[in-house]
C-alpha cells in the first residue's frame, strides 16, 4: 500500500529523464472503484499539467512519464485528491461519526486507485513527514496513543462527491446515529441540491433536527425547494420561532399553503409569532458596518475599519461579502488582531453566521440574540444581500420602552 504523502511533491521525469516538474495532486474517478485516472503537475513555469495515468510509467523516488505525453483535463465524475478529500470531513459510516482526512491510501496493481484514508494521529505524521522512527518520540512527548486508524472506501462518505450529485450508500441506520449538530455543520459545507438529497434519506424528524441547526440563510433556500407537504412536515418538528422566521421569507402563496398543512395545535402558535411580524426589525437597522471581501488581507481591513469606521458608535463585526455583494461571512476585532496581516479573510472568517431578515419579527430577532450570545445580528435580504445589521443595544432598549 502506498500512501498519497509519500508522493506527493516527487519531481517528475519524462522516460528520456527530461524534467517536467513536480507532483501536485491525482484526480480520481468517483466510483466503487475509484481509480486514479490523472496526475496534476506543476511545471517549471509553475503551470498546471493534466497528464493521464496512461501515459504514467513509474512511481518511484521519482515519478516517470511517457515523453510523448498529452495534456488532458478534469472530466464529469472526477475529483481532486487534495482538493476535494484530503483535509477534508467525511462520514465514517462504520463508526457513526464525522472525521478529517490526514492522508489516503492507494493501491498500485494493475491500475493505481484510492483503497481508503488514514484518520489518525499516524496519517497526520506522515503528512509532516515525520519519519517512522520519530513516530513514537513525537507520540510520547505529547502522550499521544499511536494506533493506526485506517478507513476503506466502502467505509466513509466523502461530503459533496461529483460536482452537483451526491451519491449516498443506502447506509441510513449509520447516519441516524450522528449528532444533528455535526451533519448541520457538515451540510452547510456542501450545495442546497446535495443537502437536500442527503435529507431525504433521514426519517423526518432526525430531518428536522438537522434543519433546525442549519443557519436561517441555509433552512431558507432548502424549504423554497420543498414540496408542501414535506415543508409542512419538517416544519412542524421545528421550534415555533426558527419555523416563524423561515415561513417569513416564503411567499404568501407558499407560506399559506404549508400552514394549511399544519395539526391546529402547531399552527395556532406559528399563526401567534406570524402575528407579531407587524413590527418587523427594519425599524431598527442601522448601516453602522463595514463590508470587506474574502480575499481582502488584514492589513487591507485595517485600513479600511481606520478610514471609514471613525464616526461609527460602535463596530463589533465586520461583514464578508463576495463580488455580488452577497453576506458569505463575518469577523471580529480579536480574530484580525490575533492575525498576521498578509493573511487573507477566507481562511479564518466565520461563514455559518446566524442572520435575520427585514420581515423578521423583533420578538424572534430578541430569542436569537439571547440564544447565540451576539452582540450584533445582520439582516438579509432575500437575495441575501446584507441590508443593514441590528445591535443589541438598540433592541433591548427598543423592548424595554415598550414594556414600561
């Protein structure tokens, strides 16, 4: 068995020991079998070569490549090794738990394919390369358990295989036994279209456990998909607040039709929080915030929180946005300070915000600060384009004038 981190950055050499560049990453075919059917190398001029593992003639010290070689490029059904799984989170369907990738094994017989990966503390030393005799010194020294943890194919769920298409093994008892948090967190990484396939093969309320730890956002776009009778169902699992708030940002068509569905009991208390929407949230927005880009650096948002935030009351959070203006994340004060500053946003912001909208009732907009401990909540259109964001301050006074 050979180990993707043991080759990995290998030079490459045309069979007449021409060099071509190094090994950067395989793409491999999502099947049963998931044969690696292409090496990506980047060459001298630091450009990305397609090549076909046809043309592949040695893995060795170093990796030899047929000189008459073509260039190809990544096709329907297949998927990076380091892009799409290395790193990555997977379902371990014979555990009944999420874990990362710390390295992937292949196999190297007749075709080179991927036989599994390794989820332990073995894996992630070997991608330091670390060598084996050092392996139980590092293990001692921070009294690490060195056990091999190693997961065939048949045995784990890659989290969004085949761009678009999910193909889930009918492995159903597994799944149920996961933590709806985790699967949440573990969805909210993947496309409307996935999460929904991969919901329909849970019973409805394990369904509704999950929606109701997705973000507001993420519940939205699934329930505008929905069929009415099964929003219907997943939304009377759902807590009255969370179920008012994704109702409130359906259509009246829609929203009508699922609450039609509901058992009077439920409904009556959905009808009671709808209510309440005649004193939405806009009355209290303010456009206090800053709006920065993933790619932005921290040194880029200092700038920008010096030049624009100065006559700003207060600033908690900053807001990420992408080029169609788009909320996609957030960050605060501590993180950019705790950052170097040629670091970019995308690899340290929170992307699984909690957020309101303008229909937002101020009763339900007051739970969530409470639940999430938030001292600020941005609000969301439909196209979820930030509008503004609400403070807590502003909120609770706004609640304690009306109570006196």
């Amino acid at each position: 068995m050979l180990y993707f981190s043991e080759i990995a950055k290998k030079k490459a050499y045309t069979e007449d020991n021409i060099y071509i560049g190094y090994l950067e990453d395989l793409i491999f075919l999502v099947a049963e079998n998931p044969i690696v059917t292409k090496i990506v190398i980047r060459d001298k001029t630091n450009q990305r070569l397609i090549i076909s593992t046809d043309f592949l003639k040695k893995i060795g010290k170093e990796l030899y490549i047929e000189k008459e070689f073509l260039v190809s490029y990544l096709e329907e059904n297949e998927l990076y090794l380091v892009k799409n799984l290395l790193d990555k989170q997977i379902i371990d369907l014979k555990g009944n738990k999420i874990v990362r990738v710390n390295d992937v094994a292949l196999q190297d017989k007749e075709k080179l394919s991927i036989a599994g990966v390794d989820v332990g503390i073995i894996g992630l030393l070997r991608r330091l390369r670390i060598g084996a005799d050092n392996f139980y010194r590092v293990a001692s020294f921070f009294h690490f358990k060195l056990t091999s943890q190693f997961l065939s194919w048949a045995d784990i769920q890659p989290l969004e295989l085949i761009r678009g298409n999910v193909k889930l093994r009918k492995k159903e008892e597994k799944l149920e036994k996961i933590r709806p948090e985790d699967l949440a967190d573990y969805l909210e990484k993947t496309n409307v279209i996935n999460a929904r396939k991969f919901l329909n093969i849970l019973d409805t309320e394990k369904a509704a456990d999950v929606i109701g730890n997705l973000n507001i956002s993420y519940q939205t776009a699934l329930f505008k998909n929905f069929h009415i009778d099964k929003a219907a169902k997943l939304i009377s699992f759902l807590d009255p607040d969370e179920a008012a708030d994704v109702l409130l940002t359906l259509t009246k068509k829609k929203r009508d039709e699922v609450i039609g569905k509901l058992n009077p009991h439920i409904k009556d208390k959905i009808l009671h929080l709808l209510d309440l929407s005649k004193e939405p949230i806009g009355a209290l927005l303010t456009t206090e915030y800053l709006t920065v880009y993933p790619e932005d650096t921290v040194r880029q948002v200092i700038e920008k929180i010096k030049n624009e935030a100065k006559e700003f009351s207060s600033l908690y959070s900053i807001y990420v946005v992408n080029k169609e203006k788009q909320l996609t994340g957030a960050i605060n004060l501590y993180e950019i300070l705790r950052e170097d500053l040629d670091v970019p946003l995308y690899k340290f912001m929170t992307q699984n915000l909690v957020v309101i909208h303008l229909t937002t009732p101020i009763e339900i907009a007051m739970k969530k600060f409470l639940k999430y401990h938030l001292s600020s909540l941005p609000v969301i259109n439909q196209e979820k384009r930030l509008e503004g964001i609400v403070n807590f301050d502003d909120i609770t006074n706004y609640v304690l004038d009306r109570i006196k």
